[in-house]
C-alpha cells in the first residue's frame, strides 16, 4: 500500500492499524536542536483519546506516546532533536475484533470496505484496518513536532456545528473550549448539543459537524502563487482526514455570495509601521501566500458510517445483505477530529515554514 507519507521539507509518514498492536508516525525534516518534553506531545493526543465522555466511542486507549528515535535526552527529563527522523509510537490496549466477525465478508455501507476491496483485493475488516480512523492519532503526534518548529505561532481548534446546530460566533470564547466534551467556543450550545447528542446516541444512529481550525502568530510570506499555495496543501491535509466531505479556508463558500466591496479586505498603514487589514475574509492567504493574518480553515465530517440501523448492502461474494454495524463507535467523530484538525494544520505550517527557509534564506518574523 502506497501512498502514506505527507509533506516536503517535513514529512510525515504514519503507519499501523486499528487493531494491531501499535500505530504511529515518522517525522523526517525536523530541525535539530529543538527541545521538548514527552508531555509536549502528550496533551495533544489526551485531547483526541477515546472515551472521555458519553458523547464518543468508549473504546478505551490510554493512547501514550513513545519517541523511539530522533532525540537526545537530557538530565532533566526533556529531549533536543537531533535532526535524524524521529519516531513516534502508540500501543493499542483495547481491540475488540471479534466485534466485526459478522462484517468480515460484508460491505459496509458508507465505509471504505468495498473500495478498499476493489484497489488492494484484501482488506482489515477489524475496525477498517488502515483505514480507520484510529490512525489519526498517530498524525496528532506528528502534529505534537510540528508545533515545535514554528516559535510564536498559535493552532487551535473548534467545534462549530452539530447536525443544524450551529454555535453563535458574537458568544465565541476560546477560553471555552476545553470546558465541555465538545470543543464548543459558546458555552450556551453546550447544553443543546447534549441534548440533540443523546437522542442520536440512543437511537443508534449518526450525525455530521463543522470545524474550524485557526492559527495565529503566522507570518507573512509563507507559501507560493501557484502550485504550491499555502491554502491548497491546508485543504489537501484538510481534506486526507477521515470523513471530511468539504474545506473552505476564510470566507469559502460564502464569498460565493457577497460582493467583490464586501469580499475585499481593505489594509491601512498601522502605527507600528505594518500593513494593517481592515477584515479577514481571505483566511490569512491570498494568492497562496499568508498575509499575516490568523489562517482560518473550516471542515465539514460527514456522519459516522458505523450505525446500529440496518443498512441496504452487498458481500464479497455479491449477494445481498442488510447490515447493522456492532462495536464502540462515535455518536459524532467530528468531537474528537478537533485535535485532528489542529494537528494537519500544524503539519502543513511547518513544512512552508521549513520550505520558505529553504527557498528565501529568511527566517520570518511577526
């Protein structure tokens, strides 16, 4: 299987399956002489990690990483990179393949069980295998790095629409976020989205959600005009997520309907000497090329495709079949793709940080 690896100058390579015994990723590129702790990389995957609350898989993964290589450890607990790829794993603890038995043979509608199938003539019907979201976590620790190769910049992440409900942004309040299972920046969607979660829950079935990722402190100047913008490769890592169904960077589909006054984001001198931006419809990137401005990207993840109704499908063998999907599986997987989403974005960041080193020879300054 091909096709594992992400990223130029920082490059990502994940590897492992739901239910083997590990997963994890190489990160190839990082700059040597970086320090860190474990617990660097530790608090991004406790954000991800299953059953935290009622509204998630209840799959139970302690999810600890461990840096096999690429460092050099100090006396006081911390680590400097040494510049060599660096290696990342996380043991599985709690698979319960016998939970798919029935499905072995079975197509699951809304899975990847028959295009996998159909591309590699085999497929790892245990919780999808390599296709499973369960390999994300091994990208939040790649993320973890990326994080440590950009000073002063700032990732976070989300939550802002379950199913129809959507937050209201004049009540956004970062500070709000890690106070409820949901990454909700308004604390009063909280109390709705339990409400609409549990009955979803309850019935066995699936909903959908929007997340938004934003990193501040980026300068200006990274990406390029054409083949390599800087919103193209966001939306790409965006995109390689499992169950997202649609991007938009800034305004997105939205600039679809207003006007060019409207769209435009008009800029002043500041007093600092600076270009000053009025707005931010473009997202931080204009013609590929960050301005400065926080980069905002928004993704859409589709319901979760594990659901206790019965399904119209097929099996290998081409007969027909209804399947209803057993196992431990996410009311709503856009909860916990949040740190999913900050880590991709992390991941692009850093390799135009690394790349516009490259090219320019600057190291650039807020």
């Amino acid at each position: 299987m091909s096709h594992n690896s992400f990223g130029h100058l920082f490059r990502v390579t994940t590897w492992g399956e739901s239910h083997g015994p590990a997963l994890g990723a190489v990160v190839d590129g990082c700059p040597p002489g970086l320090r860190f702790t474990l617990e660097d990389i530790q608090v991004w995957l406790d954000k991800r990690k299953p059953g935290q609350s009622r509204f998630v898989t209840q799959r139970r993964e302690d999810d600890l990483v461990k840096v096999l290589s690429g460092v050099m450890p100090q006396e006081d607990g911390s680590m400097i990179t040494t510049g060599t790829p660096i290696s990342l794993m996380i043991e599985n603890t709690d698979q319960r393949s016998k939970d798919y038995g029935e499905i072995a043979h079975q197509y699951r509608p809304g899975h990847a069980d028959y295009t996998y199938d159909v591309k590699y003539g085999i497929r790892d019907y245990r919780g999808g295998g390599r296709s499973s979201a369960r390999e994300t976590a091994a990208r939040v620790a790649a993320g973890g790095i990326a994080r440590l190769v950009m000073p002063g910049v700032t990732i976070r992440g989300a939550l802002v629409q379950i199913g129809t409900h959507k937050i209201d942004r004049n009540n956004w309040d970062w500070a709000e976020v890690g106070n409820n299972p949901f990454f909700a920046p308004d604390p009063k969607i909280v109390p709705v989205w339990e409400e609409y979660l549990d009955g979803i829950r309850k019935a066995g079935s699936s909903v959908g959600a929007v997340v938004e990722v934003v990193a501040e402190g980026v300068p200006a100047g990274l990406g390029a005009p054409i083949y390599a913008k800087l919103d193209q490769d966001i939306a790409s890592l965006l995109m390689s997520i499992n169950a997202v169904k649609g991007v938009e960077i800034g305004n997105g589909f939205g600039a679809a309907e207003i006007t060019g006054e409207e769209n435009a984001d008009q800029m002043r001198m500041g007093n600092d000497g600076k270009p000053l931006f009025l707005s931010n419809h473009a997202g931080g990137i204009l013609g590929g090329i960050s301005t400065g401005e926080p980069i905002v990207a928004r993704f859409a993840i589709k319901p979760t495709s594990s659901i206790l109704t019965e399904r119209q499908s097929i099996d290998a063998e081409g007969r027909n079949v209804d399947i209803r999907t057993k196992g431990r599986h996410d009311p709503c997987v856009g909860i916990r793709a949040v740190p999913v989403g900050e880590a991709m974005l992390a991941c692009a960041l850093a390799d135009h940080y690394l790349r516009d080193r490259g090219q320019t020879g600057r190291q650039r300054e807020r």
